[in-house]
C-alpha cells in the first residue's frame, strides 16, 4: 500500500486518513473532543457564564487549547440560544479598520449561506450557525437595515464601516469570540469600539482569548469608574493537564490507532504506556498541543519511539517557542533585563537567588520578572519548593536559542 505522508503541524496523512482523527492538531468546535478534568471544568464553568450574561477572558500558555475551548463555546452556545457565533482570529489583525473589514467578511458570510448562496471562506474568520436559528426574521432585519434587494450582489460596499455598527447587525444574542486578542495594536480604539459596541448591544456575549498583556489586560485591570465596568470580563484558565490526563488521552488515542491500523500500531501494555507517559509529561508539561504533535508521530505512518517521537514534537515547537519569547523581551521597557533571566532560566529548574547572581541583576528586578511570565504570559512555573522553571523542555530548548547580545547592545 503507498503512502502518502504529508506533515501538518504533526499530523500525518496516509492515503486520506488522517491520525489528527486520533490526536486533533488543529483547534476543533466539537465539544465531546475536550480532554482533561480541568479543560472540561472550564468549559462547563465558562458555558454557565455566558448564560448568566458574562463575558469571559480565556488564559494560558500557546497551545494549551484556548481557540479549541472558545470554539467548543461557541458552538455550545450557539446550539443552546438557537443563534449564531462568529469566531475572528486576530493574528496579523492589528488596526480596526482590518478587524471592521474581517468582522463585514463574517456578516457576509452569514447572510450568503443564510439565504443560500455560495461564498469565498475569509481566513481567520469563521460563523456557526445554530440548526434552529430563525432566519426568515433576522433576513428580514437585515434586508430593511441596508436597503437590500434579495438580488443585491454588492453587500460588502453597503456594510458600515465602523465595527460597533457591525455588532448592531447581528442576530439576538449572537457571541463574538475575538480570537489572540493581543495582537490588536489599537488598544484605544478597540476598546472605545467594544465599549460602544456593549452598550447598544446588551444581549450579544464576547470571548476574548489571549495572554495577560496589551488589550486583554487593559480589560480585565478597568477600575469601577471605567466605563461599562459591569461588562469586565470574567477570566478562565486553562492549565497544563496531570500525568494521568496524559495518560488517558494517549491510552484513547492508541486504542483508536489499533483499529484503523491493526496490522502498523501495537498499543503499549499498561507499565509501558504508564513509563511513557511520564516521560512525556516529564519533557512537554502536560501542553496538550504539543501532546497531540508528540502522538501523531507516534501512529503510523511514522511509528516513532518514545524518544524520537519527544525529540520530533520539540523541534516542530521551539520555532513558535522561541519567536514568542523574543516578542515578549521586545515589548518589555527593559528588555535586556527579561533576555538575561530567560536565558538563565534555559539551564533547568533555579531560583530567583541564583537568576540575580548569575545575571548581575538585583533581587527586585528578577522577581518582577519572574512574576510576568508566570502570572501574565503563563510560561515559567513555581514550584512547591520555590524554584522557577520554564513549562517545559520547548521553551528550555527555545531559550538557549535566544541571542542575548541582541538585547543587551551595552
């Protein structure tokens, strides 16, 4: 039998069948693929708040399952208020007048399929439309507010152009998921946008996904003067999963691979797949995503062993690791500061006592520094005894690679 073998963030494709089947590699919407106790927690959590007219903040490390959970959201709620989410991903999305342009992309999107008609995909930009949504009522809505003929074919041009004027046309209690929403630029202007946006709309919910800086903290630090204070988002974190949830999604996804391909994959004995969890989760921290790359390499076609299958996931990660750790040292007012006790946290688990000695830096200045990643971009852990360690082996890898000199230039 040939095999066609195409790598896809992990995924490996052998005549058609994917084992991102197995192991997703990919976000996904469907709610019944959460793994993990905490996971699950904080979708039943954040689905009960935005029920009780909340909106929420989803928190975390990359690849921790954010854009997954804010989907399986999406689609959840959607189902449940017989109405629509549009999901934008603002990645390379960092002025309002793209955000307007993709958000008029979704609205397009909506009403095309609504009444039927074919329409180009927009990346970044997704809608889900609940089976029940009644749209006979919003097309008409919609149709009136535009001055639209069910023949027009120019809807783009007839759209506003101002973002809180889009959210005014959408369906009742539709939910907006603003996908990595730190890379929005115009902190002002988003959130002027936003907060003109919830007042005209009280019914449409927001998710907003992301690290603890730029918008997302602006959001969540606003005082009780500021306005639209009630409409503060609430947040949700989304943590590493144990070693026993490692262990039950590999278990789940092994037993899959059998049967697809039983006479290529043989699924570990309970001491074996108890070893290599352990030794996976000692490597990759428990980071679903870069759980599910380890997996994939694991199935055929690749068949990997434990050792090369973690050496494999780790080298597709440490680009993405590394390009994010240089964005957060040249956001920071003192970026040789973060550069130097990054790169002394790449040599394992230390405290922040011996970060100051080996950097020359003082006491204050690292536990600040510490505090940040930790507490705003999730990628140094505190441990019970009082060390610090990156999440994982990727970003101990990724941090070696970083060029101090590049910062210091003193």
């Amino acid at each position: 039998m040939s095999i066609f073998r195409t790598k896809l963030g992990g995924c490996a494709v052998m005549n058609g069948q994917s084992t991102s089947g197995f192991f997703p590699s990919k976000p996904f919407s469907d709610p019944s693929k959460l793994h993990g106790k905490g996971h699950k927690k904080a979708f039943y959590d954040s689905l009960e708040l935005l029920k009780r007219g909340q909106d929420i903040v989803i928190l975390g490390p990359r690849a921790i399952g954010k854009t997954s959970l804010a989907k399986c959201l999406g689609k959840a709620y959607s189902l449940d208020n017989s109405t629509v989410a549009v999901y934008l991903n603002l990645a390379g999305i960092k002025d309002m007048k793209n955000l307007s342009k993709h958000m008029k992309g979704a609205i397009v999107s909506l009403y095309s399929r609504l009444s039927g008609k074919k329409t180009k995909s927009i990346r970044n930009v997704s809608v889900i439309i609940a089976p029940k949504f009644p749209k006979a009522p919003w097309l008409e809505f919609f149709r009136l507010q535009l001055g639209l003929s069910t023949a027009s074919d120019n809807l783009m041009d007839k759209l506003p152009e101002d973002f809180s004027q889009l959210v005014l046309l959408l369906p009742d209690n539709a939910l907006v998921i603003f996908d990595e929403v730190q890379e929005m630029k115009q902190r002002k202007k988003f959130q002027e946008g936003l907060w003109r946006a919830l007042n005209e709309r009280e019914d449409v919910r927001f998710i907003f996904t992301g690290s603890f800086s730029g918008v997302v903290k602006e959001l969540l630090s606003r005082g009780r003067q500021a306005r639209m204070y009630y409409r503060n988002p609430r947040k949700v974190y989304l943590w590493p999963w144990d070693e026993r949830d490692v262990l039950l999604y590999l278990q789940n996804g092994y037993i899959m691979c059998r049967k697809v391909y039983p006479q290529k994959f043989t699924v570990p004995n309970d001491l074996e797949l108890a070893w290599e969890a352990s030794k996976v989760y000692e490597k990759l921290g428990g980071i679903p995503g870069i759980i599910s790359t380890y997996a994939n390499y694991r199935c055929p076609p690749y068949n990997y062993s434990v050792e090369k299958a973690i050496e494999e996931a780790i080298g597709d990660a440490v680009e993405k690791a590394r390009a994010e750790l240089e964005n957060i040292i040249k956001s920071r007012k003192s970026p040789c500061t973060y550069a130097k006790v990054i790169a002394s946290l790449s040599q394992g688990p230390t405290n922040w006592s011996y970060i100051a000695k080996s950097t020359g830096l003082g006491d204050g200045s690292v536990q600040e520094v510490l505090e940040v990643l930790s507490k705003e971009f999730f990628i140094v852990i505190r441990q019970e005894k009082g060390g610090y360690r990156l999440i994982n082996a990727v970003y101990e890898t990724a941090a070696k690679e970083i060029n101090i000199k590049k910062f210091c230039k003193d």
